[in-house]
C-alpha cells in the first residue's frame, strides 16, 4: 500500500475513462528498526527468542552465516531445498521445490541478485551442520522475509525462531530500517513485528454500474466474514463453557 504503483496505476486508467475500485487485500507485518531502535532490540531479545538460541548453543558449536556472494550461496542451494522439501512432505501444501522449474527459477534469482548485493541467504549451522535456511533480500534499506526452511530432526528446538533473531540482528547490525516479512498472517509474525500494512489490488471497470455492483459484492463478502468470525468466536465460548460444566 505504501507503494506508488497502485496510485499511479488508478491514474493510468482514470484518463482512460474507467472507474477504479482500490482494495487492500493481504495483510503484510513488518519490524520497524529506523526511529524504533529500542523497542527492536526489545523483541530480538525477547526470553522466547533467547531461550531457543541458547538452547542450541548447549547442543553443540552453533554458527549464523548472511551470505550475499554466488559463490557462497550455491553450494548451500540444493541442501535449502531438500529441507523444504521434508519439512512439507505428506501435507495438504507440498513443497514449490518439488518441481525443478521453481528450482531453476531460484537459482537463476540467485545468480542475478548475486551480484548486486540484493540477496541474502542466512544458513543457521550447528556443528557445521545446517539446520535453517532463509533465502531472503537485502534492498534499498530493508530485509525482505521470503522463503525459510529448517531440519525438520530439530524442529523440537525451533531453529525457525533463532532463524528471526538472527535476521532481526542482522538488520539491526547493519542499519537497515526495517525487517519486511510480506504477504501473509502466519501468528508467529505477529510476535516480533510492530507495524503492518497490506497488498493492494487494483480493478478497473468500463462501466458505473460494473464498479456499483463490485462495490455491493465486496461489502457483502466482508459482512458474510464477519459473521463467520463472530460464529466461530461464539461457538468456541460455547464449547469452553461445556468443558468448564463437564469437569
């Protein structure tokens, strides 16, 4: 939403006589470092945070690599992937690196980056071991969260929650204004985030009536995810109330 792009887009298409609906639509969170320098250091010192690093330091030698160059990264590409690929094997969302265009596309991705200092893939190693991997990016003075992983053998030590502080130390260390986590909800964001903004979707009509009706089928699909909210929230109270008289 902070982008100019929508607006520049509903401009594009005002002077060509449609109507414009802007809607947000994802909600993105994001870690304000710049002009918020305490309250970050706050949430990456978080005990919950340093609970888990500590508790694989006592594991063995626990290292955090950024890693910018080519020829850093590549070595430690196909090891990223079959992480990912364990970690959602058997689930309703199987692994995008399945499929060896996706792996392609990423390493191509790397190979361009590479060389701007645009990428920063973060491996979280424990006795030279990776155990978590995030192939991110640095950019224009913020850390944009993208794609994570982790050995799913140590998930019982959460190696995805000492990936966050270690990329929260990261931009913190090196002055970056904020840590960017984009388009989704996932609750553990919530936790280490202090600001949120959301995705915008442009639609344009050619008529008024196609923007009148669009304007009443939005307005209805909130109402209908309202009440579905409101249902679950009373039937969850209906429920702990059940349990409360049943004990």
């Amino acid at each position: 939403a902070r982008s100019p792009t929508p607006r520049l887009v509903q401009r594009i298409f005002l002077q060509r006589g449609y109507h414009v609906l802007l809607e947000h639509q994802y909600l993105c969170r994001r870690l304000v470092i710049e002009g918020h320098s305490e309250a970050a250091r706050q949430i990456r010192d978080k005990p919950s945070l340093r609970r888990r690093e500590r508790l694989l330091r006592r594991r063995g030698h626990l290292a955090i690599r950024h890693l910018k160059a080519r020829e850093d990264v590549e070595p430690l590409l196909e090891g990223f992937f079959a992480q990912h690929v364990a970690r959602w094997a058997g689930s309703a969302s199987p692994s995008l690196f399945v499929d060896g265009r996706n792996r392609r596309f990423y390493h191509e991705l790397m190979s361009t980056l590479g060389g701007k200092g645009w990428l920063l893939f973060t491996s979280v190693e424990l006795d030279d071991r990776p155990i978590a991997f995030h192939y991110g990016f640095d950019y224009q003075g913020t850390v944009l969260w993208y794609k994570p992983s982790f050995d799913i053998a140590h998930a019982s030590y959460s190696p995805g929650l000492v990936l966050v502080r270690a990329l929260i130390d990261y931009a913190i260390d090196n002055g970056r204004g904020e840590l960017d986590f984009t388009v989704g909800d996932e609750p553990f964001k919530a936790r280490f985030t202090n600001s949120e903004q959301a995705t915008v979707c442009v639609r344009a009509y050619r008529s008024v009536s196609a923007l009148a009706r669009a304007r009443i089928r939005r307005r209805l699909s909130t109402l209908v995810g309202r009440l579905n909210r409101l249902s679950r929230i009373q039937a969850g109270g209906i429920l702990r109330r059940a349990g409360r008289g049943g004990r």
